[in-house]
C-alpha cells in the first residue's frame, strides 16, 4: 500500500499537517529533507520554499495559507493513482460568509467557508494549484451582487471561465446553508463573465454598514456614508473605518480649540 510521505524542515507545517493526518486516520511517515524516499511513499507533503530539494514525481508544495483538508484531499486522490480531473468547479454561494465547494468530475471533493470576498478569491486560487484538471470553471451564485463581483473582480488573474448563476432555489438546507447552496451552485450552468464588473453597493447595504459601525464603535460613532461605501467595495475593513472616523472627529475638535484660541494641554 502507498503511504504519504511528510518531507519539511518548517516545524509550523510539520505540527498542523501531522495533527490533521492523525486526525484523518491516514497512513503517513516522516522523512528529513534530503534522505532518501522510501518505495512505498506514493505522495510527497513539502512547503513551497522545500520543494524545489526533493526529486519526486508526485508531491504537493503547500502554500502558507493552505486548507490543509484540501491538501490532504488531494494526496489522497494522488495515492489511488487517479489521473487529472476531466473537470474542476467551483461553487461559491457568494454571502455574509460566503461558502465554497469543489467538485471534482461531478463529486464532491472539498467544502468550506470563509468570511470576506477577497478570502474566498484566494482560496479558489489556492484550489486551482491543489485540484489539477483539464478543465476549471468558477461558478459564482448571482445574489448579493456586491459581494459576488468582489469576488469575481479578485479572480481576475486567475484567467479561468467565471460564471454567474442562477441562485433560485440551491438554498434549501437548514444546516450549512452556505455550503449546500455552493454545491449546488457548482452543479448550474451560468452565464459567462469577464472581470472587471461594476461595483455598485445599495443604499441598504450602506446603512447596514453604517449601523454595524456603531456597535463597533460602542454607540459613540457611525461612519460616514463615505466610508461606508469604501467597506462595501472591500477598500477598507469595517475597523478601519470606525478608527478612521473617530480620528476624524479629535481632528474636527482640536481644529475648533485652535479656533477658539483653545489648548489641547
């Protein structure tokens, strides 16, 4: 039987990979970077920076900010020996916390969920190294359209088919909502996109925005509309925002005190 092989020096990578690989009840051994590979060993785990000193024809280089389940997916279908996926799509339910699944050939490979639009655009392009196909589409769900052409917007450099579907209907669970509705995104032909697209947020999600800035802010300040539309766009983090606010007003003060002949001492 082939085993995995965890070939790295990088202490960090060697603790999270050793606890999911335990925790996944698969067979593994570790071998210091330079000695020799073992027969048995069908699949190579090494960072990025290592890989480049290991001579063997299957091993996966893992990114910093690998999903290290993704990662172990993937040598697990390396070690049945299956060739490259026909097909590789990506769901993405393009919500609050947008989900994502990856079907590989129809089957469901892999699911997760992030918090922010550009987390999501990142984490597909770390799937796109980790799922090798003949083929790779993105399909994104057409709800939320802000937060859909954000994510669209950071695929760009991807250079795939982007899709965007039909969202009626792929919602209907109670548990993990976001996930099942990503899975079944993946499952519906859309209609192509090229980024760039118009990100335009909506006076509601403005004032969402707005009000959310006030229970950061500990009800003492909301953020302009300014500002608010910079979060929306995914300039500028929520945080950010209210900090900037309220450096805004001790500036507004202390210009009024210098009018006044006022010191700040």
């Amino acid at each position: 039987m082939r085993i995995i092989a965890l070939v790295t020096e990088d202490f960090s990578l060697y603790y999270d990979l050793v606890k999911k690989l335990k925790g996944g009840d698969v067979t593994f051994i570790t071998i210091p970077v330079g000695e020799r590979i073992p027969w048995n060993v069908g699949v190579v785990l090494t960072s990025e920076g290592e890989s480049s000193r290991i001579s063997f024809p299957n091993k996966i280089a893992v990114p910093d900010d690998a999903d290290l389940d993704a990662v172990i997916n993937e040598a697990k279908r390396m070690l049945t020996g299956t060739d490259l996926y026909s097909m590789v799509v990506v769901g993405v339910d393009p919500g609050p916390r947008p989900g994502i699944a990856v079907l590989g050939d129809g089957e469901v490979v892999h699911t997760e969920q992030v918090c922010i639009p550009e987390e999501a655009a990142a984490r597909i392009k770390a799937i796109h190294k980790l799922y090798p196909a003949k083929e790779f589409v993105v399909r994104v769900g057409h709800g939320d359209p802000t937060k859909r052409n954000r994510i669209i917007n950071s695929l760009a450099s991807l250079n795939v088919p982007i899709e965007i579907v039909d969202e009626k209907g792929t919602s209907d669970h109670i548990e993990a909502p976001d996930i099942h509705a990503a899975i079944n995104i993946a499952r519906e032909t859309g209609h192509k996109v090229v980024p760039p697209l118009k990100v335009q947020p909506t006076e509601g999600e403005l004032k969402d925005i707005m009000r959310r800035s006030r229970l950061k802010g500990d009800g003492r300040i909301t953020i302009s509309q300014g500002l608010a539309e910079l979060v929306a766009k995914g300039d500028m983090t929520l945080e950010d925002a209210v900090a900037e606010q309220a450096a805004r007003h001790i500036r507004k003060r202390k210009g009024k005190n210098g009018k006044n002949g006022k010191s700040d001492g």
